[in-house]
C-alpha cells in the first residue's frame, strides 16, 4: 500500500478499534511483550545493522545514543508495555452525566482520538511506547520512524502486526509504517485521514511539521530545563540533582540545560558542583559572576537559549528567587524546571509562577516522563497549553463526545414554556 492507502486503511480500522473491549487490547500488549523476549536476538541483530550503517554516515553522537538497543533497553520496554497493559481502559470513563429533564439524559464520555500520525527520529524504542498506548487508547497511528533506524523499527514493527494478528482481526490495519521521506510530507497533508500529529525528534523536525501541515500538532520543539538551586537549598541535595539531572542521560530532552544558583550559596555550591561534573566530562559555561567563583566558558546569550543534549552546562548566578523565574519563563521552553529548597514559601511561588509543563521540587528534571509519572509510557511530551500537557499518555490520547438520550424530547416543549429544564447533575 501507498501512504495514501494506509491512511485511509488506518481511519477505517479506527472505527472498529474504538469498541474493542479492554481485555482484547491488554492482550494484545502482553503478547507484545512475550514476542519481543522471544525475539530478543533478533532485534539486537537489526538494531545492529542499523548502528554499523550509521558509523558510515556520521550521524550525531545524540541520535546514535538514542538508537542504540541493549538487552537492557528491551527488558525496560517490556517492563514499559505490563505497565500500559494494567492500566484502566480509559475509553468510556463518564465524566459528566448530566439530567436536563427527567427523561433526558447528557453524558460526556472519553473516546479515542482516531488517527494518530507519530513521526520520529532514532529511537526504536519509541515506537514500541507509541503503539502500545495507541492500542490501550482504542487509536489507530501510522508511525514514520527515522532511516537510521529502519531495521530496529521493521523488527519491532513486526511484533506488534503478529501480536494483533492472533489476538482478534479487528486490529487489522491500525498500525501502519511508512518509512521514506516523502511519505512526511503525504502525510501532513492527510488531515481528511489522520487527527493528531505528535513529532518526537530534534527542534528542526517538530518546528518543520507544526509549520507545514493543518492536522492538529502534539509536542514540544525544545527541552530547554532548568535547575534553580535556592538560597535556602540543602547544599548536597542541590549537587545530588544538579548532577543527575544533567549527567544522567543528557542526551535527552528532560536533561537540564541551565543551572541557577542564588548568589548567597555560589561560592559554596558552585566549587562542589564543578568537582563533581569535572569526573564526568562536563563543560561549564558561566555567567560572570560563575567565572569569578569556578572555571568556566564565559557564556554568551545564546546558551540561555540552547538545548545541548549533550554534556554541556550553562551557570548563571542570580540575585533573588524571582530573578530566576524570571530567566526561566524567558528563556526556557516550558518544558521542565525545577527548583532546590527548604524554604516551603519559596517553593510554591516556584510551583505558582514557573509556566512549565512540568514543575519539580527538590528532584531531577530527569522525573519528568510517562513511565516515572506512572502513565506506562508516554508517547512524548507536550508543552502545549490546550488538549495534554507535560508527559502525555493515555488520557492524551483521548477526546470526548456528548451523548444525550431522551424519550421523544423537541425543542418546542421547553421553548414555549410547556416542559423546563432541570440540569441536575446526576453522576
């Protein structure tokens, strides 16, 4: 099938999706998660291809991180789809039920979404989280994995098609993989087929698709986060995140970017923080006031507002709380922030006023994601301030529908004054 063919295939299948039953979609998933341990070395041997084809192109150090698979990886996607699998079927949750007469019934009710377009670089393992929250959420999803990693993605691709292929053929069509770049742009232009676009890759990607297409968009173009280490801070508590929030996987887009401190603790904390990056590779980039303390790169203005995704940290001291909020709403991407503090004051303004996504107190940045948030996974992360915000799982995935049942009601008896209404909230 062509793009446009698969489209139309997965908007057919979404219908029929949309009444599966949650056992049936749990199944699914657990098979999932069985074939991909029966297929372990399989899918390390087609991971392989694709990390001997890379070393051939020179890709990124980043985007090299991110697709390479370990037994590790798989055995923490497999961990990834019990927990999607134990999660309460979402669709048909009544939020609302509403009498508007005693014989006229209003619910809301949760729905999946329908299409959902996921276009990705690099990491494989993002398909498996992807499809696996699609199948939960009853949506169907066409999946346009990067060619770096084509055969990791064609390998896990395949469980999932045997997986719904013996469970139930309702499941047939609701997956599809388009894998040229052409099919990007079919794809954007698609918005009789497909009902949300979620990009997962670099800046350039997402801002390119939120540019080109009018099918609603779902992500975030940067991960530009911030750790504020307070007046008031725990001083090995500050160096404890600081670092993991930086060194744990920096390549990533919940890795700080931008260090904060208040000028009344940089001379103490500053010099235990560069001692413990120095083992670690970390390159200091500081503000003036940083490079009188430490040894550092004098930073220019271009690093507040530069995502590294590598082991690159800019340092700015600042006089006052507010001054570093002030720098986080203008310079981050309202991605992550987090602030370190004893002072219960000054870590609710922090929660008050910092306009992230994800707001974090005394802990790594590195919390903010689905399968830590204990969504199961997620299939990426929104800064968008309308639909889901912050790691987006299932309920992200879902809209809603009102349903009203009624017993021959017409407008004319309620305009006219003969029946009224008695909008009593019954749920």
């Amino acid at each position: 099938m062509n793009t446009l063919e698969k489209a139309k295939a997965a908007k057919q299948a979404s219908f029929k999706l949309a009444s599966l039953d949650d056992k049936t979609k749990t199944a699914v998933i657990l098979r999932v998660a069985g074939l991909m341990k029966e297929r372990e070395s399989f899918i390390l041997a087609e991971n392989q291809k694709d990390l001997d084809k890379a070393k051939t192109e020179n890709i990124s150090d980043v985007l090299y991180k991110r697709l390479v698979l370990t037994s590790e990886k798989i055995d923490g996607m497999i961990t990834s789809l019990k927990e999607v699998a134990q999660l309460p079927d979402p669709v048909g949750h009544v939020s609302v039920r509403r009498e508007l007469d005693d014989d006229l019934i209003l619910e809301k009710v949760s729905v999946p979404i329908g299409v959902i377009g996921i276009i990705f670089e690099s990491r494989p393992d993002a398909l498996v989280q992807i499809s696996s929250l699609c199948i939960k959420s009853g949506n169907a999803a066409i999946l346009k994995g990067g060619r770096e990693a084509q055969f990791s993605n064609r390998a896990l691709y395949g469980i999932f098609v045997d997986a719904m292929a013996e469970i139930n053929s309702l499941f047939n069509n609701c997956l599809q993989l388009v894998e040229s770049r052409e099919d990007i742009g079919e794809l954007l232009s698609m918005d009789d087929y497909v009902d949300l676009m979620i990009p997962r890759g670099s800046n350039d990607l997402v801002k390119y698709i939120q540019s080109n297409t009018r099918i609603p968009v779902l992500g975030h173009a940067d991960g530009i986060c911030h750790v504020y280490i307070d007046k008031d801070a725990d001083l090995e508590m500050a160096v404890n995140v600081s670092v993991d929030a930086k060194c744990q996987y920096p390549a990533v887009c919940n890795a700080m970017e931008t260090l904060l401190v208040h000028r009344d603790v940089a001379g103490d904390v500053l010099p235990a923080l560069a001692d413990a990056y120095a083992p670690k590779g970390v390159e200091l980039r500081g503000d003036s006031a940083t490079c009188q303390i430490i040894r550092a790169v004098p930073a220019t203005d271009a690093d507040w507002k530069t995502e590294y995704n590598d082991l690159i940290l800019s340092i700015r001291v600042v006089e006052s709380l507010e001054e570093a909020i002030d720098h986080i709403n203008t310079f981050g991407s309202h991605h992550t922030d987090a602030i370190v503090s004893k002072s219960a004051h000054a870590c609710a303004i922090f929660l008050a006023t910092v306009d992230s996504s994800s707001a974090l107190v005394n802990c790594s940045t590195r919390f903010a994601d689905g399968f830590r948030y204990g969504l199961g996974a997620e299939v990426g992360i929104s800064t968008n301030k309308i639909h889901a915000r912050g790691p987006v799982g299932l309920e992200g995935l879902l809209i809603y529908k009102y349903r009203l049942v009624g017993n021959g009601n017409i407008v004319s008896d309620y305009a006219s004054g003969n029946r009224k209404f008695t909008h009593r909230d019954v749920l």
